[in-house]
C-alpha cells in the first residue's frame, strides 16, 4: 500500500491535524514524495482572509506538494455540511468518476498519498454513497482520529467496528488532545480503548498552541509526530 486514509470519529476530531503531521513526517523524516488529497471540503468561504485557511492548502503546505489545489481537493463548498446536502445547496452533482480519476493520477505520481476524509465514515458523499464506501472502493487502510476525553470510548470502538463490518483496514487510533485536557477519562481512555480495540493505539497527539494557532512550520510538526505515535505500524503499512 503506499496510501493511506485518515478519518475520524466525527467532524472537529482533528483530522487535519494528524494528515499534515504524517504528511510533515514522511515528507522531512523519510525522504518520501508525499501527495495529499481532501476529495471534498465544506465550510470554505468564498473570500479568504490567510493563506492556509482551508485543510486542502494546510495540507498541500505540510507535504511540501506542488500539486494544484483543485486536484488536492476537486469539491469545496461554501456550507459546513455533509458534502451531498452541500452539494444540493448549491446544485452541484458530484462526478465520482471525475474523483476517482484524480485520485488515481495523484496515487500514481507520489511515492504516498495522503487522502483525508471529511467528518465521519458514515457522512454521505451522494445519494446512498458514504465515506466508508470510497475507502472500499479504494482499498485504502484507514487511521482513525479520536478525541481524547470523555465519549470517546463509544465513538471510537463504533467507528471501529463499522470499517470491520465493511472489511475496510484499520491502521490503528490515534487520540488527538485537542483541548489539552488532564481530566480521569483523558487518563484511561488509552487503555480502555487498548483493551476493546482489535487495532492498536498508535499514540496520543499532543495539545500545541502553535498549532491551533496556525504558527507551526514543517519541521516542528514532523518531531512532533515522530516522537508522539507509533510510526512504526504506519511505514509497515506503507511498505517504506
């Protein structure tokens, strides 16, 4: 495999986060030409204040990809809803074949490719086609964001369990400390979910302010992630 899919357990998890840390890794630890693709974002107003404002260029930014934004991300709509209901508010009917092919262009000029996905495994795309079923059809192993804190015991082992229902690959878990939180169910939710998960726990990625604040650069991403997860079972998935 040299792509892997990054999903989450709902949406405001922290995907974006963890797909540009691996992307900052693999790109500046390993050497590795890394592409990135976001298939489809919502909530992207039409005017802009920063340059990284939209997951697609945060991407494109960490993996160091020369690639066109429209190619990283070929649906962007303006409402933060599930891409079918947003694409029906604007009148837009989504080319999966239009998707699938660019897809396949950027798999096949990067040595990995990143794809990250858009809330949960089950946020539909178009009618009777949902998230979980482009990793299907894609084959694509899958890491699943988690929050830390409360909740995520039951969100994570449900998502989990959803991809083995579909036979879809699961990587592993990775717990993102959004809100740098120190309470007891941030202190056992690991093991809980060690326990229950038949995937490991591949880490937990630390709450950084410079992040959340958009002042992070490559470099401090990559160590970031390197000395965080479990990169290991991610680069023998890739074969790298």
């Amino acid at each position: 495999m040299k792509t892997i899919f990054i999903t989450g357990t709902d949406t405001g998890v922290g995907k974006t986060a963890i797909s540009a840390g691996l992307c900052a890794f693999l790109s500046l630890r390993k050497g590795l030409d890394v592409g990135v693709m976001k298939p489809f974002e919502s909530g992207l107003p039409k005017e802009r204040k920063s340059e990284l404002s939209c997951d697609a260029e945060f991407l494109k930014e960490a993996s160091g990809s020369h690639d066109d934004l429209k190619e990283i991300s070929p649906y962007t709509f303006e409402a933060p809803l599930a891409p079918e209901t947003a694409a029906r508010q604007e009148k837009i009917i989504i080319d999966m074949d239009m998707v699938n092919g660019t897809y396949e262009s950027l798999l096949e000029r990067h040595d990995v490719l990143v794809v990250e996905g858009a809330g949960g495994v089950f946020v539909p795309i178009k009618k009777g086609f949902f998230f979980a079923d482009l990793m299907k059809a894609w084959n694509i192993p899958v890491i699943i964001v988690s929050r830390l804190g409360l909740g995520t015991i039951n969100h994570t082992l449900l998502t989990h369990a959803f991809l083995q229902s579909r036979g879809i690959k699961v990587i592993g878990v990775i717990l993102n400390d959004m809100e740098g939180v120190s309470d007891l169910a941030a202190e056992t939710n690991p093991e809980m979910l060690r326990e229950y998960l038949d995937a490991p726990v591949l880490g937990i990625f630390p709450h950084t302010k410079a992040l959340l604040d958009g002042t992070m650069n490559r470099e401090s991403l990559a160590e970031i992630f390197a000395v965080n997860i479990d990169t290991e079972t991610i680069l023998k998935t890739l074969e790298v």
